[in-house]
C-alpha cells in the first residue's frame, strides 16, 4: 500500500537542495534575528505592562 505524502513536502525538500551554503547560512541568520527581535519585543512589552500595572496578581503566596 503506497503511502499518501503531500505534494508541497517533495516541493519544499527540493528547494531546500537548490540552497547553497552561502544563501543556507543567511537564511539561518535571518531567522534568528527576526526571532531576536521578536523577543525583545515581547520583553518590552511584559516590562511595559507590568511598570504601568501597580495592582500586579502576585502569582506566590508567602508563607
């Protein structure tokens, strides 16, 4: 019995083979610069929205 394998996974695998290292290692460092960015962002952000919360929940109790 022939497996089912979508059309766009052999797509995608034979673009990746086109890529060479050059292009491979900037793409690479693309992500992780977006991926950078959008962390620093969400840590503003949390920064942001806790200086301006003063009624913060605090999540632990002491006991």
């Amino acid at each position: 019995m022939k497996t089912f394998q979508p059309r766009s996974a052999c797509h995608v695998s034979s673009r990746v083979q086109r890529l060479d290292p050059r292009q491979e290692s900037r793409c690479s460092l693309a992500l992780i610069m977006l991926m950078s960015l959008a962390t620093l962002c969400v840590m503003a952000t949390t920064q942001t929205l806790s200086a301006h919360d003063t009624k913060a929940v605090h999540v632990y109790s002491q006991r």
